[in-house]
C-alpha cells in the first residue's frame, strides 16, 4: 500500500495498481434469501435519491425504527452543524431490545456470548445466549440500579470493561435512561481513564475485576482503583461509585467499601418495569474518545436519532442482514437463521455500532467472544465459526495479516461453510491479505465488503453492497447511501480520476458526529476547515483526514491519513500523544514518533529520542534498558497498543531550518531505505543526515 510517506498535502500519488475485480456472487448463499440491494440499477437509483432528495429517502427508512413521536424535519443543515429527525422523540435501547419484545420475539436470541477460557464449562469453553426478552429484564434492571445510584439523563457514564456480556448491558441501560455512556478500551492504561473521565466529568464507572486476555488476566479494577485514586488527589474529581462486574474472581478483590458496588447488586436495586427515555432525536446517546493530532483525546459526540437509523441501514444492506429466517434442519447448503460475528471490542466504534446498536435494530443475532483470536490455539475464531454457525463475519486487516502468517492448516480444520459476507474495517486492506481473505475463508464464495469509516462518521461510509458492487482487492469501492464522497484538492475542486487527493464528505449523513466533547474550535479546525471554498471561513465540507483515489470506475482506493495520525492494527494513535508520554519520561528531552511499515500491525511505531545528558547510556546494554524503560512508560501513559516497535537515541532530531522535524527524513530512516552510518552506536546523529538531505533538497 501506499505509506504515508507519498502523502503529502502538496503532492498524494498512488502506487498500487490493482486490475482484478471479482462479481458479486450470482445468486445469494443458499442461507441467504435474497439480496436486500439486487442490482446497480436499483443502488445507483437509491443513491441519488438519497443525495438528491435526503428527505424522502431517510423520511421512509427511519420509519422502520420506532418514535414515540414523529419528527418534523428530516434535515436541518447548517455547516458545521446537522439536526436529523429534528424534534422527533425515540430511544435506542427500545429500538435494540423492547421493539422486539413488543413484536412477539421476546424468546429469539438476541445475543450469544462465548468466554476465552477453553475449558470453563465441563471442559468446553462458556456459552451464555440472551434471548430479547432476557436482555429487556436485565438492560431494564441495570439501568433502574443506575438510576437508584443517582445517574441522571445527560450525565456521562464510565464504562471500562471486559468483552462480557454485561457491557452490553451496561451501554444498553445507559441508552435506555438517557445517560451518554463513554466506553474506554480495556486495553488503555488508567492515565487514559484519568483524562476521559476529567473531560467528561464523569461520576460513575462501571468496571470488571478483569478480563480474560490469552489465558492472563487484565487488573481492570485495579486501573480503575489507581484512576480513581490519580483523579482525586491531583485533580480534585470525586468518582462517587465504580461498579465492579465479577468475571473472574480476583484474589483478593481490591474493593473500597466507600466507592464500589457490585453489578449484580445494582441489578438487584433496580424494577425491571425501568422505563425508556423518550429521548430528543439529538440527545447524546454517546462520548466515544479517539486520537487527534494533538496529545489529548477528542470525545467525539453522536446523537440518537440519526445514528440509529445509519446504523440501522447499513447493517441491514452491507451484511444483508435478515431476520425471520425460517429455521430449517441444518444440512448439506441449509442453515438455520443468521448469526453475525464482529471481532471488535465495544471500546472502540466498530463495536458500538456493529456488535451492538446497528445489529441489534435489525433483530439479527450478535455474537460477543470475549478473548483472543490464538487462544488457546490459532484456529479459536474459526472454531467459533463452525460451533455456532456464523454467517456475517467481520473483522480488520490487521486480524486477517496475523491468521496468513499463522497457516492455511488453522481454518482449514473447520467447516466455514455457514459464512455469508465476509467484512473488513479499519485500514486499507493490502490485496494479498484481501485474496486470502476471500479463498481461504471465503472459499471464493462469499462477497467481501472493505468498509471505510470512522469514529466521527458512526457507521460506513463507503463501502460495496455484497449482492451488486464488482469488488477489487485493496477498495472500499464506492458510498454508502447518503454519503457524497469526492477527491479533492485544498481549494475543495474535484480532481481526475487516479489522481491522489484529500478524500471529502460534501453533504451532511445522520450519523455523523455532532462536535467534540467540550472543544467546538477544535472541531471546527479538524474537520471543517481544510477546504478553502471560497473563502468561507467554515468550509461546507467534512474533511475526514485521509488521502485517496478515485479509479477509473469510480471506485475509492484509501491511501492512509494525511494528518499526524497513525493507525496502528486499525486503532488510530496521535504521533503527539505517544510523543508527550516519551517527553513525560525523566530520561527524554525530545521526542518524534512516525509510522514504519509492520508486517502484521500494517502500520508499527518507530521513536526517535534525544536523551537529558544524565540519562545517555553507557553501553548497549544500558540502552537496550532504557528503551524497555521507555516503552513500558508508554504502555502506562496510554496503553500496550502505543509501545513503540522501534525506539532509537539521537543526540538532534532532523530539522529543517525553520525548525520543523524532518518527518519524511526519520520515515525513511525508520523503514531502513535511508543508510545510517555507525548504526550499531547508541547515539545517532540524524542531524548531519538532515544537513545532506536539505543541501540535496536546496
Ligand atoms: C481511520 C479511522 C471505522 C472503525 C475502525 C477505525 C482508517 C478505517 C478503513 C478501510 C482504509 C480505513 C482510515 C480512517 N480506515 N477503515 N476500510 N480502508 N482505511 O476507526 O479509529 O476512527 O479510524 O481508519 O484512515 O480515517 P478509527
């Protein structure tokens, strides 16, 4: 793929050239009826519809959700600022969960849930499977407990959990009362809880005393006990209540009788009659913090109403979601009904709109599995597949990398024949990994759908529709209805087809996101202001921070970020982020982070540091120490995800004249293209390398 290093705001190229394209399969997999979208026909003309006229189009697709009372606009559109649904009353919880209840599904299965340990029940993994109506009592329960704690509509709640079914309880109750939940991964470190929670002002966290993560167990109360502890003697912020779901039993239990209670207990408090919210359509249903281009977290805010209803449709049209099957006998080509299986954690959007939100709408079985894809061998994912039949099945490149890497031998042990649509997100997939994608787990019979998206654009964005768009290794081919994609230029002109740009969504779609927690110049600046058309001082485009293509046949072809950011396995990092955790260290003055192609993480983290006089290293072994230190700092500040995969000592970092860092300088050193001379000695003068390179460039 293209490496950032051929993006530049001033000239994007692409490198990849790709010819095969694959047809979307003739007709449906024999567990699949029919094809929600059956011919180009019939999306061109639901495109521009729903361009052309967003009002009829998302009028009548809303409608198949439930309002307590109607809307009285569609659209209401005011750069930088959209209302959808504006004035219409609905709740999501009762879309996900009570809708189904109240249609006569309360005993389908709404949510199957596998644990990681192998042999927890009789020598077989744990399976716990929640039927609607089983979901109502305890999402209802949950969220009445959370209402007795004091939770009131529109206060923030703190969720930091395992992949157990509970979390799903916990973001459905929190929908259920109109209090904006803000799941943080379980794989950040409290420092990462310490600044959400600050930024949200958040009183109450609902945590576990760990997860199971490849046979170990991650402290998560603990995090949770020192963020707590951080949050009250440095900042003065009071967490008044954390409460602790037992997965696992940890022993002894770090508890703190003033703060904690237990999930079941909440449970207990709370009536299961816990009504829904008739919540305004622009309520917020959630905070979800991601990295920007500074070293603080941006809360992204989505709403109800519009969210819903994307999420609602996509799920629908790019899984093919289907309900209602008819459950015949399992045979040769027969399938009972579906079973759709995201990989993803809740903690990060992936989860949140396609474990939870948009699957649920559809009345579609979601499946949770709680651990690791090589636990305990490499072939877990694939058993999972076969033990209990998953049709849509949806995971990231990154994922895709490690199961090549890991054989052929792993999958081929399992029947993968239930699979249906096979789905892709969080980074542009390289052909290769796309073409085992599509034989060796596909069998080069399902449709593979390269979903393009983000945090900010809650649902995809562009992306085929499996039963129509003709698929090409490494594109996310063409948008999703309602979405007006282009490839542009500064000046916000539509540049030809093949020519590298800056991707740009030029009209509003209802999942958009509604601004930046706290931070309206900050969402202003990031996504509002890179198109300079004419003049206006708030760009009529949103400006999603990648660079792209357009081919000759109007597919889209992602090139990777223009901005500081990173997408490390599909999970974005700001360079400024991982460099302030570096600076944070006693031992590093300065620091530059960028990105290094890595065989499995697609992008990896390369460090360059200059070192306080004290803190140089004797020897090699004292350097081999320090950088260990170093990377064990940034897991702490952030997270595991953030260690740097290459951490280097310089005595000056490349600058221009005008002081800039030589980013595109320390890339090329980073992928090994730029000779380094004395490489082996613990401190390198990049400086000099940057003097030749600027008097080549002068
Ligand atoms: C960034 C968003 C959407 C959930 C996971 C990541 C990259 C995402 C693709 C894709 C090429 C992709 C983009 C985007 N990205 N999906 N199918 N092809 N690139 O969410 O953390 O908000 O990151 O991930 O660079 O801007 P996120």
């Amino acid at each position: 793929m293209a490496s950032n290093d051929q993006l530049s705001a001033t000239g994007i190229e692409s490198t990849l050239e790709e010819h095969r394209v694959f047809a979307p399969p003739a007709t449906p997999h024999a567990g699949t009826p029919t094809w929600h979208v059956a011919s180009m026909e019939s999306y061109t003309k639901l495109h521009s519809e729903s361009i052309n006229d967003p009002e009829t189009f998302y009028g009548r697709v809303a409608k198949e959700l439930h309002w307590f009372s109607p809307w009285s606009k569609v659209l209401d559109w005011k750069a930088p600022d959209a209302k959808w649904f504006v004035g219409g009353k609905t709740n999501l919880c009762y879309n996900c969960v009570d809708r189904h209840v109240e249609d006569g599904h309360g005993d389908d299965i709404a949510l199957v849930w596998e644990g990681e340990p192998a042999d927890e029940d009789k020598g077989k993994p744990k399976i716990c499977a929640f039927t609607y109506a089983q979901l109502q009592r305890r999402v209802a329960k949950f969220a009445g407990g959370l209402e007795s704690l004091g939770v009131r509509k529109g206060e923030v709640v703190t969720i930091y959990m395992g992949m157990v079914p509970e979390l799903a309880v916990a973001v459905l109750a929190c929908a259920r009362i109109g209090a904006p939940h803000s799941v943080i991964f379980g794989g950040f470190s409290s420092q990462a809880i310490v600044d959400r929670v600050l930024d949200a002002d958040s009183r109450v966290i609902i945590t576990c005393d760990g997860a199971w993560r490849r046979g170990k167990i991650v402290p998560l109360k603990e995090s949770v006990d020192a963020a707590c502890e951080t949050l009250e003697n440095d900042h003065d912020h009071r967490v008044d209540q954390v409460v602790m779901f037992k997965r696992i039993g940890v022993d002894p239990m770090p508890w703190n009788d003033e703060r904690d209670v237990y999930f079941r207990d909440v449970e207990e408090m709370g009536d299961q009659e816990t009504p829904c919210e008739q919540l305004d359509s622009e309520d917020m249903l959630f905070l979800l913090y991601t990295s920007g281009s500074t070293g603080k977290p941006k809360g992204i805010v989505h709403t109800t109403g519009g969210y819903m209803v994307h999420t609602y449709l996509t799920s629908k049209y790019v899984f093919n979601l289907i309900p209602d099957l008819e459950e015949p006998s399992r045979g040769e080509d027969s399938f009972a009904g579906q079973l759709f299986w995201c990989t993803a954690d809740i903690g990060w959007i992936t989860g949140h709109s396609y474990i939870v939100y948009g699957i649920m709408t559809n009345r579609v079985p979601t499946l949770m599995y709680e651990g690791a894809p090589n636990f305990p061998d490499e072939g877990r994912f694939w058993d999972i597949v076969d033990r209990h039949k998953v049709t849509q099945f949806y995971t990231a490149p990154t994922a895709i990398r490690a199961f090549m890497k890991w054989g052929d031998e792993h999958p081929n042990k399992y029947d993968l024949s239930s699979l249906q649509v096979l789905g892709t997100v969080g980074e542009p997939i390289n052909p290769e990994a796309w073409m085992w994608y599509r034989s060796v787990i596909g069998k080069d019979r399902c449709p593979i759908v390269d979903t393009w998206w983000q945090t900010e654009t809650g649902g995809h964005m562009l992306t085929p529709l499996p039963g129509v768009t003709p698929t090409k290794p490494g594109s996310c081919t063409l948008p999703f209805f309602g979405v007006d994609a282009a490839i542009l230029d500064e000046k916000g002109n539509e540049l030809p087809r093949n020519a590298g740009g800056l991707l740009a969504i030029r009209k509003p779609w209802p999942s958009m996101l509604r601004g930046i927690h706290g931070d309206r110049d900050r969402y202003i600046d990031t996504y509002w202001s890179k198109f300079d058309v004419d003049g206006a001082k708030i760009s009529p485009y949103y400006f999603p921070g990648d660079g792209a293509r357009q081919d000759a046949d109007g597919n889209f072809w992602i090139m990777g970020r223009v901005d500081d950011v990173i997408n490390v396995s599909g999970h974005r990092l700001g360079t400024m982020e991982v460099e302030s955790a570096l600076v944070s260290h006693d031992a590093v003055v300065e620091a530059a982070v960028v990105g290094m192609p890595h065989e499995i993480k697609g992008t990896g983290i390369a460090a360059f540091c200059t070192l306080a006089p004290n803190h140089a290293p004797a020897d090699s072994a004292a350097a081999e120490k320090l950088k260990a230190d170093l990377a064990a700092h940034v897991a702490k500040e952030i997270g595991a995800i953030a260690k740097p995969d290459q951490i280097r000592f310089t005595d000056a970092l490349p600058k221009t004249r005008s002081g800039k860092i030589m980013r595109r300088l320390l890339r090329s050193i980073a992928e090994g293209q730029t000779e380094i001379a004395q490489d082996t000695t613990t401190l390198e003068d990049y400086s000099v390398l940057a003097k030749l390179r600027e008097s080549d460039e002068g």
